[in-house]
C-alpha cells in the first residue's frame, strides 16, 4: 500500500520535477549570458579607454567612441535575442509539460466518472 502511494505521488509530482528542471536549465543559461556579456562590456570598456587615452585628436577619439558604442550595441542585441530565446524555449517546455499534465488529469477524471456511473 505505502509502495503505491509513493509511486502514484512520483508519478503526480513528475510534472513539477519537469518544470523546476526548465527553470533551473533557463536561469543557468540566462546566468551565463548575463556574465559573459558583462565581461565582454568590462573588457571592451577598458580597451576603449585605452584607445581614447592615446587619442590625440578630438574627430578620431568621437569616430572611436562611435564605433565603440555601435559595438556595444550589437553585443547588447546580440545578448538580448540570446535571452528571450532561452525565455521562450523555457516557456514552450512549461506549455507542453501544463498540456500533458492537464490531459491526464483530464483523462483520469473521465475514468473515476465512469467508473463512478458504472456502481450508480
């Protein structure tokens, strides 16, 4: 008896296993981009500096500035699709787990129906 229960509560449970392993995968990515992007942004601003330290024209150091910024620019589109990607890979896994969680239920409420109209 007590063998059944806990395997019919793995079995009930296994869609929030499922959704907390989406979530775990999803932060650990977003985390990595987020670091990475921060470290490419530390690392571009203090070479930025560098150049614009050395400029001795004013047209040149705007040009750098320009281009740095553009650059920055990119890396930070670049970073956001990379996000929402995850995001929306994130979410596409939890629709399909709360679809596949709501069709069992589903179909053991028909059954327990059944079954109850069938002793009635």
């Amino acid at each position: 008896m007590y063998n059944d229960f806990f395997a019919d509560m793995k079995t009930r449970m296994q869609p929030v296993v499922e959704l907390a392993e989406t979530n775990k995968k999803a932060m650990e990515e977003l985390a990595a981009l987020q670091k990475d992007s921060m470290t490419d942004v530390i690392n571009a601003s203090v070479a930025q500096f560098k150049e614009l330290a050395q400029c001795q024209d004013p047209k040149l150091a705007l040009e750098k500035q320009l281009e740095f910024y553009k650059s920055l620019e990119s890396k930070m589109t670049d970073t956001a699709e990379k996000s929402i990607a995850t995001i929306s890979e994130a979410k596409d896994a939890f629709v399909a787990v709360i679809e596949e969680s709501a069709k069992q239920t589903a179909s053991e409420v028909e059954a327990a129906v059944k079954k109850a109209s069938n002793i009635a």
